[in-house]
C-alpha cells in the first residue's frame, strides 16, 4: 500500500532519489552541472556518457564492488560518483580501492604506453570525517602528493563532500555550488521553487524531484528507499545519543572520584586512614597511595 508523502520533492539522499535525478541520461545534464561545481574550470564536463560497473575489475570479489555512477566524459575523464549516508571503516581504503577500477579498464592490449586518462572518486558524504570535525572546510580535494606537498600525479583526485558542514540558509545562497549543496540538504523540506533557483537546469531538477510525477512502481521504490534512509540515521542518532549519555555518566563518575581523592588528601595527618576510608569511600590502598 501507498502512503501519501508530505513532502513535494524527493529526498537526493535516498538511493532512490540520488540515481533518479543523477544516474539517467536524459537527466545527465544535473549531473554534469553539480560535477562541474567541483572540478577546477579546466576539466569543467561538456557532456558525458553512463558507463556500465559490470566489467570493472579483475576477480569475481572486485566485480562485486559497488558504487553508484559510473561515468565517462568526453575528453574521457572518468567518473565515480558515490552518495554515502553513515561512516564507514576504512571508508578512505574503500575510495583507493574502487578508483583502482577505472585505471585497469583503460589498460589496451598490445603496444600500449601506459598513458591514462584522469579519475574522478566524488563522494557526497552525510557524515564529517573524524580527523575533520574542527575544520570548517567542507569540500576536500586530494591528490597524490611528494614530501615537498606538491602534487606527484595529476591524474588521479578524491573529492569529499561533507554535507552537515554545510549551514547556509536560502538567503546566503551565492554560487551554484552553494545551491546544489542547499538542495541536497533541503530539497524535501520546499513546497516551491525558490526564486535563486530559476535557472533551466534548477527547473529540470524540481520537474524530475516532484514525487507526484512518480508513477506507482516508483513511488513504492521511493518509500521503500525513504524507509532505509530513515531507518539508518534513526540507528545512528540512538548510537550517538547513547555514546553521549555514557560520556556524561563515565565524566560525572570520574568527578566524583576526583572529589573523594581530594578530600582525602585535606583529612590525611588529622584522621585515621580507616576514618578517612569510612569518610570518602575510597579504600586503605588508595589512600595510602595518596
């Protein structure tokens, strides 16, 4: 059965609603524009092409690799576009590993001479990393370095989205970046069309996003998604919130601890070690270790 949804538009950082506005070609035009947000001008995207995961890698355990898009530009820049909701271990490993792919494929039998064409890993993360959290910066871009921090290799870049770090409100939207970050974030929360949003390309997104659109099949897919999504940051907010809760407890305890030690050092030469222990609670031992 279908429940009626309050929002108008679709959640982008649902599976479903990431691919149904990103991952089409006769939506591809979205996509190139949020890319070329990201990329310097110089490897700003014309037009692209959606390229198949299946043949990526060399063993069965690589083909099973998942990542969302897979795309190809027309200079041949290739593309891993990936939406990830919750940390993960070794989320960094796991970028490594999937940007490995598209440098095998381009691998030519017979005469070849090594010469590769650039890998793009994006990841559009709901979730700031840890080693960032007391960085303001929300976009990270990261190249293969020498000691000397210029950059090695050219061809090969990670870029990182941290979403919660984005907090502007409609009124201090001003480039487009700022706006396709705006609309990651709030996209389900509008009943209209902005007015810094009436760009074609802005139009296009709203008309693909509204869920009234959606025929029956796809409004259950979306659901379904919705559900998931909901259902993960449920898990995650109960997991920080209990994490929270043990800090207070375990800060609170070590408090208390730290009182008794104080006051049995102010009672030691004037009472009893056995009066002190009775006074404090703490042990003979640990005040004779005082």
């Amino acid at each position: 059965m279908i429940f009626p949804l309050q929002e108008r538009y679709v959640n982008l950082l649902t599976d479903f609603g990431f691919k149904r506005v990103f991952g089409s070609e006769p939506n591809k035009q979205l996509l190139i524009d949020f890319l070329n947000t990201l990329l310097p001008a110089h490897r700003h995207i014309q037009t692209l092409s959606y390229k198949s995961t299946e043949n990526l890698g060399n063993t069965p355990v690589d083909r099973k690799a998942i990542f969302d898009l897979y795309c190809q530009g027309e200079n041949g820049d290739r593309f891993i576009v990936e939406l990830q909701k919750a940390k993960q271990n070794f989320f960094k490993d796991r970028s490594v590993f999937y940007a490995s792919f598209p440098i095998q494929e381009q691998a030519l039998k017979g005469g070849w001479s090594f010469e590769l064409a650039p890998v793009y890993s994006i990841g559009v993360l709901d979730f700031v990393f840890d080693d960032h959290r007391q960085e303001n910066e929300l976009i990270h871009t990261v190249k293969l370095k020498d000691q000397n921090c210029k950059v090695f290799y050219d061809k090969l870049t990670f870029i990182y989205v941290e979403l919660p770090k984005f907090t502007k409100t409609l009124e201090q939207l001003e480039s487009k970046q700022d706006k396709w970050l705006y609309l990651f974030r709030h996209l389900p929360d509008l009943d209209d069309q902005p007015r810094p949003f009436q760009d074609p390309v802005f139009l296009q997104l709203f008309e693909i996003a509204e869920i009234a659109n959606f025929s029956r099949n796809e409004q259950e897919s979306y659901q379904t998604s919705l559900k998931y999504y909901r259902d993960l940051n449920n898990v995650i907010d109960t997991s920080r919130q209990e994490g929270i809760e043990q800090g207070i407890e375990q800060g609170i305890e070590q408090g208390r601890q730290l009182e008794k030690i104080a006051i049995a050092r102010s009672l030691l030469g004037k009472l009893p070690v056995e009066a002190i222990s009775q006074t404090t609670g703490l042990t003979v031992d640990e005040i004779e270790q005082l």
